[in-house]
C-alpha cells in the first residue's frame, strides 16, 4: 500500500480561540439583548397599530355606507344608504338632503299593506323643484323588502328625481327582473320602523287632486346626514 504524505496539512496548528474578559462578555450579552429587544418592541408596535385601525376601521378603504336621519313631525327615522350598491341613486339623494329639499315636504301617499310615499310635495301640494332624473339602478341585486327604501318613478325608467317610498311589507313585484325594470333600492330603515308602521297607519283621502293623502299631514321636518 501506498501513503500519501501531506506536509502541508502536517505543520497547520488548530486556531485559537480568542478569550475575552468577564466584563467584556457581560457587555456584549447586554448588547444583544438590547438589540433583540428593540427588534421586538418595534415589530409588536407597527402590528398593533395595524390591529387597531383595522378593528376601528380607521382606514381609507373601509369606507362605511352613510347614514340620514329623518325628523317627522310623527317621529324620527334612520336610514343606513348603499352607496356601494346604488351609487347613482345614493348620491342623487344625498344632494337633495344636502340642499334642504326635503325641508316642509310630506308623506303624500300612504296605503296600508305597501308603502308610504314622499319628498316631493309642501303641505299645500306644491311640487317642489327637482334636478334632473337619473339613471335606474335597479338591477343591483337589492329586494324591495320591509323597511327598505326606493325611489319613487314614473312609467319611464330613468325617471326619478326627488320622491321616495319606504316598503311597510315585502313587494317583490317591484324588483328587477327580466321585462320588469322595477323600482331601486338604495337603503333601510336602521331605527324607527314602528315610526314608519304609525304613518302607514294614517287615515288618508283625497287632497290636491291625490289620493291616498294623509287626513293630517305627516311632514318631513328635516332629513340630516349621520354620516
């Protein structure tokens, strides 16, 4: 058998390790801990904040639907819009409350088992002035149920403009559907349903040349934006 000599592995010491004093490696443990520790407060800080904003919803993509208040001379009434659904229609509405439209306006028509209806006539049965009428969005995958709220329109579709009626009951005949435009949804009632079910329960007649009119007015006082 053959060696194989290797000098050059012969004459190679192992390496020294480098001591250091007790003081020296106290410090450079503190060190480390320090740093370890700064690591991990910065780390728990930046994902608690993220946690908070995300649990308040303080952020610039979690915009929440508003929310109107409607004063009557019967009662209050909350209404959460959906502007995410209904863009169109929530805005048109919006701007109407803004303006103070619905100031002095009535629930002109009422009919028990359906639907009151307002907005857009004075006590005296005045029209009050509109903006120009808007696009239907009633294909937006909301039901006319009870407590939601629509605009109200003529026999054209892209025809509403200021009026609107809240469903006192579920009115599937007024939803989307194939060769039935329907009548769009853009809300609820959050609060004050047994408001909305008092006014449905009004006595109604024939006044300014339209039916179903409450015998005593039910006036809108203001509408407000919650927001």
């Amino acid at each position: 058998m053959v060696e194989i000599n290797s000098p050059q592995l012969e004459n190679i010491e192992p390496p020294k390790v480098k001591k250091y004093s007790r003081k020296t490696t106290i410090f450079i443990i503190l060190a480390i801990v320090i740093v370890i520790a700064i690591i991990i407060f910065g780390v728990m800080k930046t994902t608690g904040n993220a946690i908070n904003m995300t649990a308040t919803g303080n952020t610039k993509n979690m915009a929440k639907n508003p929310q109107v208040l409607i004063k009557t001379n019967q009662g209050d009434i909350t209404l959460e819009l959906y502007s995410d659904k209904a863009p169109i229609t929530v805005k048109n509405f919006l701007e109407y409350v803004k303006s103070g439209t619905y100031e002095g306006t009535v629930f002109h028509r009422v009919i028990k088992g359906f639907m009151i209806q307002g907005g857009g006539f004075t006590t005296q049965g005045q029209e009050k002035p509109t903006n120009a009428p808007i696009k239907l969005e009633s294909n937006n995958g909301l039901k006319n149920l009870q407590g939601t709220i629509a605009m109200a329109r003529t026999n054209v579709a892209d025809s509403a403009t200021d009026q609107f009626f809240i469903n006192t009951v579920d009115n599937d005949f007024l939803n989307y559907a194939p060769g039935n435009p329907g009548y769009a949804v853009f809300g609820k009632v959050i609060t004050g349903m047994d408001v909305v079910q008092k006014i449905e329960a009004s006595k109604t007649t024939t006044k300014n040349r339209m039916e179903d009119w409450p015998v005593n007015d039910i006036v809108i006082n203001k509408i407000e934006v919650l927001s």
